[in-house]
C-alpha cells in the first residue's frame, strides 16, 4: 500500500493558485482520474492538501493534475 500527500499552503502558492486546486476537484474525481483506491481533498483558507491511497505506484504530477481536473 502506498500512501501520498501532496499540498500548497500560503507559503508555497498564491490565492489563485490555491482557489484552482480547491474548486477543481472531489476525493472522488481524485480517485477516478489518479486511479487511485482512496482520495481525500482538504482544503482551508490557507492550505490545500490532498491524500490518496493505491497499490499501485501513483507520480505526484498525476495526483496533482487530478486535483485540478474540473
């Protein structure tokens, strides 16, 4: 079982930056597009995180495309 995080905070991305990641995606369309088993999207005011679970090898950029994917 591999375990993944990836994030943007106020330190890493600007407001628009963070506000695309937030309104772009669901734990569920992470799943779907980043095939993987398990996905959840947190998202505040000044962070993004996103955690996902898979047996399979997952890239970053594949789980950071997901979470953009509209």
């Amino acid at each position: 079982m591999n375990l993944y995080c990836i994030g943007l905070s106020h330190h890493t991305a600007t407001v628009a930056t963070r506000e695309q990641v937030a309104g772009g995606a669901t734990a569920e369309s992470i799943v779907r597009e980043a095939r993987c088993t398990e996905a959840l999207l947190l998202s505040t005011c000044n962070r993004v995180e996103v955690y996902a679970v898979s047996q399979q090898h997952i890239s970053t950029d594949e789980l950071r495309v997901a979470s953009c994917a509209k």
